[in-house]
C-alpha cells in the first residue's frame, strides 16, 4: 500500500511555481521566487519527489545542470512520457521544453520509455 505524500505549504508553492512557468526551471529559480521559508534540502527533496511521482520531469542541460518542468499531455495523463525535445538558449539560460515528440528508429524489440534530448542554440526571444 502506498503512503499518500503530505501536502504542505512548501509542495504547494514549488508546485505553483513551476505550473506557473513557460520554462523549466532550476531548484535556484524555485528558490528564488518561493514565498515560503525552506531550505535547500527541502526543496531539492520536494522537486526530485515530483519527479518520483510523475507530476514534473528532470532536464538535464549539457553543463550537468537539472532543471524541471511540470508534467503536461501524455505526461500528465498518469504515464510518466519524457520523450520530448528540449531547448537552451545559450543567451538567457532558459530551458525550454519543445512540443514535438522525439523520433528515433530503434531496433526491433526496443521501446522507448523517456529520453533526454537538449539542443542547445539561440531562443527567439534573445535573437
């Protein structure tokens, strides 16, 4: 049986945060736009147990850097589905995620369950 995570302030605000964002975000962005004291810790917990619970995913950028964005279409339907393109702008550092779905040809037999594809370039906004 599993054990119903506890709502708190903390969650609550995270969770506005990023539902609230076009781009994903880093735990320093939800830091610095929450409203609620927490430390690191907390929020670094709270972020990586959205990712567990499949209400947001983790985008790793090229330099190492995680950023998360709330789960949304297939994703949101109760099937964690990661496999989209995501896009960094080299200018202002936004993570983007893309709406096209990944496409890939992989051999009989394989499934493709999550992927993490960054592109990396200029956004609309800083050209």
């Amino acid at each position: 049986m599993a054990l119903k995570r506890r709502n708190t302030e903390i969650k609550e605000g995270i969770l506005h945060i990023l539902t609230g964002s076009k781009a994903a975000l880093s735990q320093t962005d939800v830091e610095e736009q929450l409203n609620v004291p927490a430390d690191r810790a907390t929020i670094f917990r709270t972020l990586n147990r959205f990712v567990e619970d499949g209400i947001a995913h983790r985008i790793v950028s090229e330099e190492g850097k995680s950023y998360f964005a709330v789960c949304t279409g297939k994703c949101a339907s109760g099937h964690h589905h990661d496999a989209h393109y995501h896009f960094h702008c080299l200018e202002c550092r936004k993570m983007e995620c893309m709406k096209d779905e990944i496409q890939v040809k992989l051999p009989k037999g394989y499934k493709l369950m999550q992927a993490n594809v960054v592109l990396t370039g200029i956004c609309a906004a800083c050209r």
